[in-house]
C-alpha cells in the first residue's frame, strides 16, 4: 500500500495501491456495510446493491454533460444509507435516478429514461420530451 486516507466525509477509506507483479498503481475504497441492501428486480429475484454498477449507468447517462463526478457519486452511494429497509425495487431506484437527473441536468435524464423507458414507439419517446419542454425543464 502506498497510501491512505479518508474519502467522502469520513465515510470510506481511500487506499492508493501498488501491483506487485506489474508495477501498475490503483484506488480501492472501502466502506463499512453493515447489512447489504438487497434489490427485488422486476422478474421477483434479490441480488444484493451494487452501488458501483448504478453509477457506471449514470456516467453513461452523464457523459460529456455539465455533471460532477463527486455528485454521480454521493448519489449511487446514498441508497444504502438512506433506504431505511433491507430491501428495495429496482423500479424505486429507477424512479429515484430520473428524479436526480431530471433535477441535474435534462439532457442526462432523458439519455437515461430512453434506455430506462422502454419506450415502444418514437413518439411516445417525443412525447416525454415536449412533456419535459412544458414543464420548464431547461437545465443542461
């Protein structure tokens, strides 16, 4: 180990690390979890929360936009300290994501809801999007 220190508040430790078969450096971050979070998918299936799966989607939803890392970030990592239950659908955490993007930036939240959407038709996905204009939303 090269280095350590705290990250995000005090709430993860931020280790700077060395290979040692290749030389090549890393950051791992570890965070204490008490009782892992548990998303009911669609089909009925638990997997347990992937806080890092969730902000690998939001980067693709964000990429390129005036979005910052730190934010993406807080956020993904937000439901498991404010859930409250040990378990969660995965349709409430996509009503959460829209929600912060819709709040962020316009252009990331409607890359994400037409993938998030399923929309069966262009204009249903045109639709959505007048709905956003006529509501105001000019952010991004």
């Amino acid at each position: 180990m090269i280095n350590s220190r705290p990250s995000d508040e005090g709430a993860a430790i931020r280790r700077r690390r060395e290979c040692v078969a290749c030389s090549r450096r890393f950051t791992t971050y570890e965070r204490a979890q008490f009782e892992a979070l548990l998303v009911r998918k669609r089909s009925g299936r638990l997997e347990a929360f992937n806080p890092d799966k969730l902000l690998d989607k939001l980067r693709i939803a964000c990429n390129k936009r005036p979005v910052g890392e730190k934010q993406l970030r807080e956020f993904a990592y937000s439901f498991e300290d404010e859930t409250g239950t040990p378990e969660i659908a995965s349709e409430e955490i996509g009503r959460r994501v829209l929600q912060f993007l819709q709040d962020t930036d316009s252009v990331s939240y409607i890359r994400f809801l037409s993938v998030y959407g399923d929309f069966e038709s262009v204009g249903r996905f045109i639709e959505e999007i007048k709905q956003l204009e006529d509501k105001g939303e000019t952010k991004g």
